[in-house]
C-alpha cells in the first residue's frame, strides 16, 4: 500500500483565496489535479490559500503558473482591444437580458442568480 500524502508538492501561495481558486481552475483547465489548502479554517475569512499538486504533475503546473503576468498593469497591457469588446458585449448582453441598466443581475449558469 502507497502513501499518497507523499506524493503531493507545494506549488504556490496566494494571497487571496479568488487568486488560488483562479489559478487552480487554470490548471485543472489544462489537465492537472489540485488540492486547495485555505489558510484559515474560518469560512468566509480571505486569509490566502496554497495549492498543491502532485508529483507527477509539478513540473508542468509550474510552467503553466510562469507565464501568468503577475502584476495587473502587464495584464492589462497584453489584452487586446478585441478582449475588452468581448468583456464588454458581455456585460451589455446580461444588462439586456436582465432588463436593468444600473443593477444588472448576472445568471449563474446553476437555475439561480447573483
């Protein structure tokens, strides 16, 4: 019988718990297995989180988390003005869906709303 505790790595520690998820979702998005590991056991307490990863896959998560901008300014700057008309058709697109202009809700995808 293996342990399988000793096979998942350290990768990464966010500040936040929405960057951690961000970038978990990345690296599931591209086939990678993730455990989250928040910072506080208080919920709803934004303290950071740490993700890890297994060993198999470190290498590659890692190379996958370098070519992310980690500043928002180089982000921005690396967006193309076709990006922001799509950021925008979205949020016009759920304003007219919804009926309202200032307060637009946005459906969730799951039967509700946010």
């Amino acid at each position: 019988m293996t342990d399988h505790v000793d096979n998942w790595h350290k990768l990464a520690r966010f500040d936040t718990n929405m960057q951690g998820e961000l970038h978990a979702n990345l690296l599931r998005n591209n086939g990678i297995t993730v455990s989250l590991q928040p910072l506080s056991a208080i919920p709803g307490m934004n303290s950071g989180i740490v993700l890890w990863v297994e060993k198999t896959d470190l290498e590659s998560a890692q190379r996958i988390l370098d070519t992310i901008p980690t500043d928002g300014a180089a982000l921005l700057d690396e967006m193309s003005d076709a990006d922001f008309d799509a950021l925008s058709a979205n949020q016009s697109n759920a304003t007219q869906v919804n009926g309202t202009q200032g307060n637009s809700i946005i459906d969730d995808n799951n039967g509700g709303t946010l």
